[in-house]
C-alpha cells in the first residue's frame, strides 16, 4: 500500500489518468481527498496491489507528466 | 504537565487520541495537536512564564510534552536584538532580529527537535531519525547524543561532507542515499513506515512543529508582552512560519497578551519559492518546483505547510515575497556587516525579503517589525568565501603603514 499525491498540471488536469491506471496495471486506486483549479491540481490516494506493480504504475504515470510525491510531501529538510 | 487534550485532522476535523502518527487515516489530511487553553488560561501567567528556565521549556504550557532534563541541550531563549544598524539602512525605526542561530546546534531546529526528543521519550521510543541537508540532521544527532538515544540520519549521498559535519560529529548513524532528492524523499517515507523509530518530520511531526511556537512566544515576550506589528520569516516546508503566528494567537487566546495584529511576511529565495509564487498568482495550490537555491536549508520544492503558510498569509493581512540568487549571500553580508550577525543562506534571504517589503511599502518606517534569523554562517562558508582578502604585507611597521595607507586612500 502507498500514500501518493498526484500533482497534475494544465492539459493533464482532463485526463482520465488515475481511471487508466487502474484499468492497465494490477493497482487500486483509492482518491481520500483533491483540489482542482484552473492549471492545476493534485489528488491524494491509496495505492493497493503487489509493490513492483505499484512501482510500474507509478512509473508510467510520472511519464505522462504527472508528479508524484510522498502524501506527506517533502520529508527532506535543511 | 502537558494540556493536549487530543490530536486533530486539519482538513476533516476528525479527532485522534495522542500518538506517533500524523496523518489522517480518513483524508490524510495532517493531524495538529489540540490544547485545553481554557485549562492553559488558568494556570498560565507572565510571571509563571518568567520563573521558569531560560530556555524554550519556560513555555511548557503551551508544548505537547513535559520538560525532560535527560535529553534537553538549552534550546531556545536566544536574543531579541534592538536593531541599529540594519534599520538605519533600511530606513525603519523599529527592527528587532531574532537571533536564532545561537542555539546549540545552530539553528531553530533545536528547537522542534527538542520537543520531538521529548515526546518521542514520552512515547517509549528509543530512537530518533530524520532526513536532512543540513540543519535538521545537526539537530537531532545532538539531541540524541545528550539522551543516549540511537539516531538515524538520512541524507543524499552527493552532500558536501562540510555540510553534515555538524551532524556526524555527534556520532548519529548516517546513511547517505544515492538518488535524486525525490528518491531520498520516497525512501524516507517509506522507513517511517517501516521502523520503530520517532522520525522527527514524519510521524512525530505534530509535536515537533510545535516546537515552533515558541519563536513567536519569545518575541511577545521579549518585546514586553506585545506582538510585533510585522514578523519577516524565511520559509521552507512553511510550519515554522504558520506556528510562530499560532504561537502569538496562542498567547492572545490565554490573556498574555492582548490582541494580535502581525502581519506575516514569508521570504523565498528565487531557486525555490512555491509559496511566494502561488501567493503571487493568488492561489492556494503550491505548485511543486525543482528545488535550486544557494540558500540550501530553504530549498524544499513541495513544502507539506505551504498550504496553510499561504493561509495564514491571508489570515494575518501578510505577503509573501522573493529574494534574488544573487542577493543571497548579499544578504548575509548586510546582516553581518550591519549588525555583527553571521547567518546562512536563509538568513540573506530573510534580511532582502525586508528590504523588499520596505521598498513595497508593506512595511511602514515606524511599524515594529521581527526579522527571524534561523541559521548559522559558519555551517555554510563556502557562501560568502570571496569575502577573505586580507592585505598581504611584510612583517614590517612600515610595510603594514604602507598598506594601511594603500587601502584607504
């Protein structure tokens, strides 16, 4: 399981990538919370399904340029 | 003892009994700490404040967990200084500097790792971790060294040694990670996840955060119980920022003082300024940057407070604003040049974020304003090296006349 926040930005906003994620790749996908404004957005989720799976999918998303960040944000500080 | 009453979601308001977690199962939303103030207003005073130590534990009142003197290196209680110098150059008539690169390890972070420490105690942890660049990693590897507690520090493997020297000298275990910073950062999480360990900025992020507060319940007090009419904070993940007004608040909430009219400003250097800019464009979503910036300990590109940094922007009547690259390590001269105060890259920022805000007319000549400086120079030298050129001279009187002469001629 992983807590991951999508962060989509102009065109990406209206694609339907987290719905085509969950159709190609062995992943539940499970939106808790996402705020979407014109040019941006981002959505929190709960990834479920065997880790080199989860990483496959990720993989593929961030190709579509999507950024994909810890739900926790940065934990690396100064 | 300590007046936590429980934890709380930021976002779903969903309450959670206190423990190393911080976020919401629900929303994932991240979870603060909820105080009985009512309870705090009652035994709380000026002169109880007063009696108590010279650190950040005079607070106590107001922190998520009990003073404990086996792991407490002296963090907090560092100078409120009358600025002289820095506001005749800058024209204002009321600067204070929040010398905060006095603490023990040499930077604020002394002070959220010194609550983290404790309630990490308090919790039956044994060991302390964090991820770090710099300031965070001294921090803890010291708080641990004091408590003979284990401690885990987490960096990237391309850190200039210079930079964790701070923290290795304390005898943490580090680990230095190969990858790029999101690798270092996924990988963190993740451990969190995974060990028994009190992760300072992770799952004891509540309480650490709160450690904060008492940037802003130092100033009310050393200013003679009043809150500043403007604070200038430079801003990283953005909680310091957002606790130092919940810190005035808190006061304001209890009778200390009376009502609070700051207005915060946060400061951003150019090569990482999510929160500056989405405040710009007038928005509340940060846009997740590529951190690049000289002032290394401000550079986190997806700051998990940047949200509520840009709320309190609004609550407060405050703005964010830029300070250059180049202006940097300018910055850092000012502040030493003017005031005798050596800070690091985000103290530069800080000092030009004012300049700038006085050149915006957010700041009125004879408004009170705070300038928090929250890092130390000599852990970042290498920023402002072209400052060492001495006169050469033979080991003569009349050489050095002649030099001296030279010189200022």
């Amino acid at each position: 399981m992983q807590r991951v926040r999508f962060t989509f930005l102009d065109r990406l906003i209206k694609e339907p990538v987290i719905y085509q994620m969950g159709r190609d790749f062995g992943v539940v996908t499970n939106i808790r919370r996402a705020d979407i404004q014109e040019g941006i957005g981002w959505v929190l989720l709960e990834l479920e399904g065997e880790d080199n799976e989860i990483e496959r999918a990720l993989k593929w998303v961030r190709s579509l340029g999507v950024r994909v960040d810890p739900a926790v944000s940065d934990v690396v500080e100064g | 003892m300590s007046y936590v009453s429980s934890m709380r979601c930021k976002e779903c308001s969903r309450e959670y009994p206190v423990g190393a977690f911080n976020v919401c199962d629900f929303c994932f939303g991240p979870l603060e700490v909820v105080y009985d103030y009512d309870a705090i207003a009652e035994v709380t005073s000026r002169e109880r404040i007063m009696s108590g130590p010279n650190s950040l534990w005079r607070y106590a009142d107001f922190l998520p967990a009990d003073y404990n003197p086996d792991v407490d290196i002296n963090a907090g209680f560092t100078p409120l200084i009358r600025s002289k110098g820095l506001a005749e150059h800058l024209g204002l008539n009321e600067l204070w500097i929040k010398n905060d690169s006095v603490n023990p390890s040499y930077s604020f972070k002394d002070r959220v790792v010194a609550v983290a420490t404790a309630k990490a105690l308090e919790l039956g942890f044994d060991t302390i971790a964090c991820a770090s660049t710099g300031n965070l990693a001294c921090a803890v590897a010291a708080h641990a060294a004091r408590g003979g507690l284990k401690s885990y520090v987490f960096i990237p493997s391309d850190l200039e040694t210079g930079k964790v020297l701070g923290a290795a000298i304390y005898g943490p275990t580090m680990i230095a990670i190969d990858g790029t910073y999101d690798d270092v950062n996924r990988l963190c999480s993740e451990l969190a996840e995974e060990h028994p360990w009190a992760f300072v900025n992770i799952n004891v992020r509540p309480f650490y955060a709160d450690g904060s507060k008492t940037l802003g319940f130092e100033v009310a007090e050393q200013l003679g119980w009043r809150a500043p009419m403007h604070a200038v904070v430079p801003s990283a993940s953005g909680a310091m920022f957002t606790k130092i007004y919940q810190g005035l608040k808190e006061f304001e909430r209890t009778g200390l003082i009376d009502s609070v009219q700051t207005k915060m400003h946060s400061t951003q250097p150019r090569g990482c300024c999510p929160i500056a800019t989405a405040y710009e464009e007038g928005r509340f979503v940060i846009r997740p940057v590529k951190a690049s910036s000289l002032a290394t300990s401000l550079a986190i590109g997806n700051p998990a407070d940047g949200y509520y940094a840009l709320k309190t922007i609004e609550a407060s009547g405050g703005s964010a604003v830029i300070a250059e690259e180049h202006e940097v390590a300018l910055g850092v001269k000012l502040l030493a040049e003017t005031e005798g105060i050596f800070t690091e890259g985000a103290g530069g920022v800080a000092v030009m974020g004012l300049k700038h805000l006085v050149e915006l007319g957010r700041i009125q000549p004879d408004e009170s304003t705070v300038v928090y400086i929250t890092g130390n120079g000599l852990k970042t030298t290498e920023l402002v090296a072209d400052v060492v050129h001495p006169l050469h001279i033979e080991p003569t009187v009349e050489a050095f006349e002649q030099a001296i002469a030279a010189s200022t001629a």
